[in-house]
C-alpha cells in the first residue's frame, strides 16, 4: 500500500517511523503471526529516554473499560486505553499483516476453527496479577456480559479453554483463517481480573493493565495524566516518563496549541483536514499521511424508504461529483475520491471495477421514476458534528437540491447521540461513518461492512451471494483464493451500491519535529512503548 508524506523533506530519513514503526514479516499461512520473525519495513527515528509528552485527543472521554468501547477510534479511548493496557496483537495500517505484542502468537489449525494464542511469559498488570491466559479468557468474558462492544456476538459463539497458564485456545463456529486480524483490529485490551472483580462499577475510571504507563488523574471532559509503569514487560520501556492527553474537540485549536508548543502531537486521524494540514506545516509541524484501502464512507440505509430501492442509491452516485464532494470535504483542491475499492498496490485491486461516474441527466430520470412511482427521494441526513462531515453534509444537500423530486434535510448530532440513533437504533436516512471506513486488509473490515449481521452493517445490506464469497475469503489462506472471492464482492458491491464511498482515506499524524519514534495499528490507535522524543 502506497504511503504519501508531506512536509517532511531534510527530516523524513530520521522520522521514517513515524506513522508506521517495525510491521513483522509473516511467514506459513497469512493468518499466523509469531514473535519470530521480525522484518523492520522501515527504521524510526529512535527516541531518546525521559521526558513528558502532551497529545491532543478529538473526543471525551467514555471509559477507561474496553467492554465499553464499540468503535476503537484512535482518536478517543482507544488511544487512552493502550497506553494503560497495551496491544495484545498489531494489525499494520499498511500491510494488513499480524505481529505480535503481548502475544507471543496466534496460529490457526489446518481450517482455521481453532485458534492457539500463545502468551508471552513474565508479562504482569501493574496491581501485580499476571497477565495469562485465564486474564484473557475473563476480558473476552467481561466484553460478552457487558454486550456493548460490537464483538459481542462473536465472543458469544467462542468456546475458550485454558490449556496452560501461557496458552488459550479458541473454538469458533465457522473456520475463519484470519481470526488474528479480528483481535488485532477489535480486541487488542486485555483487563485484570483482580481490579475488575474487586470494583466492577469503578474499573471503568481506576483502570488496571499491563501496558506502558498507569492513570495517575482524570478529569473527564478535560484531560488525563499518565506516569510510566514500572512494572512494564519490555525492559528500557516506556521511553516516556510520563504522558498528558487533553481533549481539544476543535481541529484548528489542536494545530495552533501544538505550534504554540502547548502540546506535542494530535492522535492520528483518519479524516484530517488538508487545509489545516498545510496551515501546520506553515507553522512548522511535521505531518505524515498513510492512503488506506475503504475511504470516506457514507451509510445508506437499505432497510427503509427511500434507499431501500437501487436506483435511489444509484442517484446518489450518479448526482454527486464525488471528487468535487472530496475536495470540499477535506478543503483541499488536491484531495481525491476514490475510484475503487482498494488502492492500486493492494493484491485486492481491480482497475477494471470503479465507482460510477457522475451523470446527472440519468440522475434526475431515477428521481423522477422514483416520483412518478409515488416514492419521491425525501432524506433525512444524520450528521455527526465536525468540520469535515459538516461540509460533507451541506454539500449533498447542496448538490441535490439542483435536482427535482429530491430533498435533504440535515439533522446535526454530537458524536455520542448519533452513535444511539443511527448505529443503535438505525433510525437514519443517510450518515457518515466517523472518520474514514478503512481496511488495510479485507479481513475484518470489509466482511464487518457488507456481510449480512456484520459488526459495521449499518446500512442493513443484505446479498447471499457477497455472504457466501466473504465467508470463502475468510476460510482460506490461499492469496488467490482470495483474490477471486473479493473480485466477486467488488463486483457486486458496484451493483447494489450499498453505501456511498467519497474520499480517498488516510492515517495522519501531526506532531512537532521534536516527537520520535511513535507508531501506531491499523485504526491508528498509538502503540506507546517507543514513543518519546528525539535526542537534540
């Protein structure tokens, strides 16, 4: 996958790392990661020891707990609970492949319906209770009871036996050779027991891990305070002595304060803003941006009137100037949208297998078929407040109010009350996904999107066909195999147009040039342990 930077210039050789440090080489079938088999894509700037580093992050604070948590946004919790819990495995944002963290491994049988996950020996959370296989068994346990986590279902289907302190084993109902990608993405915090079963209601705020720093102060809706674990796995590590992360929710109050030097970096994001992206490299800042697979993503809602009809999902398609709507989007002339489903290195690439092109004469005779029909194309737009998806917004409504037998009206919700109403209650005509909806592998998040009762299925959609091929994909490590199978998807994805795909995605970092070493998974969530900054 191809990775752009921008204003890196004399520095990008010392700060390589920066958006993506030490992705490990696989070896044996593609769902497989071991401890060793190390193969560093690309050397970081190494940090130096000491020092306290300020982060700025998007949103509040939910909780400290990952049973609480049902997306996993870097830019939120899931930040904040690595640096407490650390990643059970790594899913690179460029790869798509597997390494392993607090894991030693995660292997599959010969047709992936057991899985063997393999504990690194020694690790402990920082009250003292190790972190061993019984510890994982009661995280995925104790994300199951609470029932939020969009993996719930998933783990209710497991059988997890203890095979040794070191050693857990998964039983799953369906073989899935790829199982690992799924806790990478979705299932990366392990928990202590002690703390929890000691205070179950105010673990959510006392957190227990075993990652590289402890939470020292919360004040919520305002800012956290970390000090680096003593007790920490990996000799030498945290490079941190301490860690600050602040909630900033404005995008241009985040880059001014960290080019006033009230802050070091904001958490990588996957819908920044190009022209704030220039406004900080003006002031000096260092971005670096990493093209995902998916992209801008916008849910329709196939289960009720009006995009329960192709043809009015098609009209969207065929009315909006999807490059243009990128442009405006991200604020930037020199931002895309994108054409096909996987970017051109990807080995899931088709060039032959595009979006359509805009046509709005074709457009406006859907509308009026629609009308003519009695079904006139009347949406409700759920926006989720920000920058870019307000623009986002205003543009549809823009464009289609060009159009006859159309209207949009826009509904404006903080993050929070639009995750209840549109991906609880699916109560919604058209919403974004927050951020970008990115995938540096098919698996978990294509088949999360499109397949029937999928974790991210929010438009409802609904093909047997596309089931059947995801379900293909998932059971086989053969690269061809898979290939053929997601050939199929993209196909059928560009019949039924589920949802609509805008901008081209990426992972962004923007930091002083002092941050070092920082690196973060594929959802951009920040692995801390060699984060810190560089040596003058």
């Amino acid at each position: 996958m191809s990775t752009r930077t921008s204003s890196w210039r004399l520095t990008l050789p010392k700060l390589a790392g920066l958006a993506v440090v030490g992705a490990l080489a696989l070896t044996g079938c593609a769902g497989t990661a071991s401890a060793e088999n190390p193969a560093h894509s690309d050397a970081p700037r190494e940090a130096r020891a000491g020092g306290e580093l300020t982060m700025l992050m998007h949103v509040p604070t939910r909780s400290f707990d990952p049973a609480d948590d049902n997306t996993m946004a870097s830019t939120g919790d899931a930040t904040r609970m690595s640096a407490i819990y650390d990643l059970l495995l790594v899913l690179d944002p460029v790869t798509g492949e597997v390494r392993p963290q607090l894991a030693e491994s995660m292997t599959p049988n010969d047709d992936g319906s057991v899985w063997t996950l393999r504990l690194r020996d020694g690790v402990t959370f920082s009250d003292g209770t190790p972190l061993d296989a019984a510890a994982v068994q009661f995280t995925y346990q104790h994300i199951a009871e609470k029932g939020i986590s969009s993996q719930t279902r998933a783990i209710q289907s497991w059988s997890m036996t203890v095979v040794d302190p070191l050693t857990l084993e998964i039983a799953i109902p369906t073989p899935n050779m790829h199982l690992d990608r799924t806790i990478a993405d979705s299932l990366p915090f392990i928990v202590s027991p002690t703390a929890v079963q000691a205070d179950p209601e105010g673990f959510a705020s006392a957190p227990v891990g075993a990652g590289p720093f402890v939470l020292d102060e919360y004040e919520p809706d305002n800012y956290e305070v970390y000090s680096a674990n003593p007790e920490y796995w990996q000799e030498g590590l945290p490079k941190l002595d301490g860690l600050r992360l602040e909630l900033v929710p404005d995008a241009a109050q985040r880059i001014n304060t960290i080019a006033s030097g009230a802050a070091n970096a904001q958490a990588p994001s996957s819908d920044a803003d190009a022209a704030l992206l220039a406004n900080a490299e003006s002031q000096g800042l260092v971005t670096s941006s990493v093209a995902q697979n998916g992209g801008g993503w916008i849910y329709l809602n196939n289960e009720r009137p009006p995009f329960d009809d192709e043809r009015a999902r098609r009209a969207m398609y065929l009315a909006l100037d999807r490059a243009e709507l990128a442009q405006v989007a991200l604020g930037s002339a020199e931002a895309t949208a994108i054409d096909t489903m996987f970017v051109a290195d990807s080995p899931y690439h088709e060039a032959d297998i595009t979006f359509p092109e805009p046509d709005t004469e074709e457009a406006q005779a859907l509308f009026d078929e629609l009308a003519d029909e009695g079904a006139p194309v009347e949406i409700t737009y759920v926006n989720i407040a920000g920058e870019v998806n307000s623009r986002t917004a205003q543009f549809i409504q823009a464009k289609l109010s060009e159009f006859e037998n159309v209207t949009v009206d826009i509904e404006t919700l903080d993050v929070t009350a639009a995750r209840e109403q549109v991906f609880v209650n699916r109560d919604y005509d058209m919403s974004p996904y927050p951020g970008a909806y990115k995938f540096p592998d098919p698996e978990p998040g294509l088949y999360n999107l499109l397949a029937s009762g999928g974790l991210w299925n929010t438009t409802g959609y609904a093909n047997a066909d596309v089931d059947a091929a995801l379900d293909a994909a998932r059971a086989t490590a053969d690269p061809e195999e898979r290939r053929a199978e997601y050939r199929f998807v993209q196909e059928q994805f560009m019949s039924d147009l589920p949802g609509l795909f805008t901008f081209t995605p990426t992972i962004t970092v923007v930091a002083d040039p002092s941050v070092a070493g920082m690196s973060y998974n594929a959802r951009g969530v920040v692995s801390w342990p060699e984060v810190g900054f560089a040596a003058e």
